[in-house]
C-alpha cells in the first residue's frame, strides 16, 4: 500500500513539507486509542532471537532509524512504533539555528536517493531534552554536532555542552564531525584535532559513574589511509564505536535531474561504499570495536550484506521513506531465517 498509493501521492510534493506534515500525522494518529497498538502490530517484531546487545546495551532488534529523521526528539516515541530497535535523535546544537536556505532537501527518485544541505537545523539541544524526559522506554541515541557560527578552534566548547545536556537523557552518544552541510565540519576529522575532540568527551565521560558509549559518524569519502586513522583513534580514546557512514559529496553514476544540487547525498548509490568502508574498518581493526552500518538500505539484503561485512547494528533514513515503514520488520524477519 505504501510503495502504490502513500508514496506516490507524497512524492509529489516539496520533500521538506512533506517530512513535517508526515510528522503531524502520524502524532496525530497517535493519540487516536488504538493506533499505536494497529502500528505495533503491523510493523513489529518481538521475538528474543533479535536482541543485540552491544556496547553494554540491550537492543530489543538490530534495526534502527538514524539522525536526521528526528532531529528534534518530537516524535521518538511514536517512529518506535514501525518496529524500531532504538531512535537516534539529532544533529542537536547548544542553541537553535535555521539551517541552510530553503530549498535544501531534493528527491532523485531515479537512483532512490536524496541530496540535502539541511545545515543542522534544529531548536538546540535544551528543546530535545524537555522532550526526551517523556521518553517511554525507547532506547535513544544523541548525535552532537556544533553551531555554523561556532569557529573549528572553538568546536570542541560546542560538543560538551550537549554531551552534558543530554547525558542523562540518552543511552548512547554519536559525534557528528561528517556532515558535508556545515561549512569546515569535516575539517575536524582530521587525527589531531579529531583526537582532540573524542579524547575530550571520553574524560568527561569517564567522570560519570556510569559511562555512557560514545561513537563517531564519519564520511564515506575517507580515503584508506584516513580510515587506518580513524582505527587508531578509536583505540587510542577508547571510545565504543563507528557509525559508518554518513552522506556523501559524490555524485558519480546518477541519472536524475536533481542529481548537480549540493548538500550529501544518501540512498541507493551508497549502499556498496557504506558496506566497503564497514568491511575495512572491521577487517582491518579485527572486530576491535562495534560498528552500526547506514547507507543505502533499501532490503533486508541490503541489511544483511552490511551486517555480514562487520556491522553489529544498521540504521535506516532514506531506505525507510522510499521502501516504508514495512523494511523495518522485512529486516527483522529475514534475520531471523539465518
């Protein structure tokens, strides 16, 4: 029903509207009694062979949905309903910023992609937290990330204030440095100040009697060389984990008329680099840390292909909003034939 008539009718308005008004309805279907209930029992699968546990947590399924869908933690509660095994909320900043220019978000539907230059835009992480305080027990991961008027010599200043605002609202954390949409941001995936900045967050993590995992989101477009580094600061800072990858700067091999639009590209022409860059990082690392696998998820193969090159967990975004809500249990029920 999705793919013939929901999808359709959506896919021919602005994809930014589109995304609000979604999230309007599907709040509101909410609170009809009953519909959370008609959610569940369309879309989830409870069954105790799923449950993953990594880095210390407990994951009802491996399948979740990624930053960027709930920035704001206004609907993490309601998106648990399609099946979800945890919500990842953000990119949040310390204050409250508009974003890029509208229009940012473009559909090519040829390659079942999307290109966005949405630029953080968020109502800053004290907005998220009063909301994540009504949380019903959904297991939330918060990505961090830093203001656009926020020098890179003053980042790491940006970075803690969330950490320290949503430590005790969130189960893990995820350090965005990746984003191609916010001007010199990739800049701090280089070692030294990258080193800088997780070693930072680790101190301040290990004051809490009861650390929280943190892990890093970094670009498909790392070379070979900047992943080996990459290895070698996850185990010089101890931190828990990667998250591979984020959108990409590339735009080889597209075929739609939306495909010159700057911003990151995700989707469907992803999913082999995203898989390349987990399979490296696992191999060359030897399973030395967990790694949580987005990118192109349009299948339950495509799920299992990531969690057969190395990924402990795999996340969705624009897999879920081409395929539905529906991919979400087509994962968990293949996995459990394996």
């Amino acid at each position: 029903m999705y793919k013939l008539i929901i999808r359709p009718l959506l896919f021919l308005f602005d994809p930014e509207k589109v995304h609000y008004f979604t999230f309007s309805l599907i709040r509101n279907l909410s609170k009809i009694p009953g519909f959370s209930l008609l959610f569940k029992s369309l879309y989830e699968v409870n069954d105790p062979r799923l449950v993953t546990e990594v880095f210390g947590l407990k994951f009802k399924n491996p399948v979740g949905l990624a930053a960027g869908f709930d920035k704001d933690a206004k609907l993490f509660n309601e998106l648990s309903d399609f099946g979800f095994g945890f919500i990842e909320i953000g990119t949040l900043t310390p204050i409250a910023q508009e974003g890029n220019p509208k229009k940012r978000l473009f559909r090519l539907k040829k390659d079942k992609a999307i290109i966005n230059r949405m630029g953080f835009n968020n109502g800053g992480v004290q907005e998220a937290v009063a909301r994540l305080k009504k949380n019903k027990g959904i297991l939330i991961g918060g990505n961090i990330g830093k203001n656009k008027i926020t020098a890179n010599e003053n980042a790491i200043q940006d970075y803690e204030i969330c950490f320290d605002a949503l430590f005790d609202y969130v189960d893990y954390f995820v350090v965005n440095v990746s984003s191609p949409n916010t001007p010199n941001l990739r800049e701090l995936q280089e070692k030294e100040p990258l080193t800088k900045l997780l070693q930072t967050l680790q101190d301040k993590n290990l004051l809490h009697k009861k650390a929280k995992p943190i892990l890093l989101k970094i670009a498909p477009d790392l070379t070979n060389e900047q992943l080996l580094d990459i290895i070698a600061i996850i185990n010089e800072t101890k931190i828990a984990g990667i998250i591979a990858t984020n959108t990409t700067i590339s735009r080889e091999g597209l075929s739609s008329e939306n495909k010159g639009e700057t911003g990151g590209l995700s989707g469907k022409p992803l999913t082999n680099r995203s898989t390349e860059v987990i399979r490296f990082l696992s191999e060359k690392s030897n399973k030395a840390f967990p790694i949580i696998g987005v990118g192109g998820i349009h299948s339950a193969e495509d799920a299992i292909e990531k969690l057969q090159a190395g990924a402990s967990l795999v996340q969705l975004y624009t897999g879920f909003i081409y395929e539905g809500p529906a991919l979400v249990k087509a994962i968990n029920k293949k996995l459990l034939e394996i």
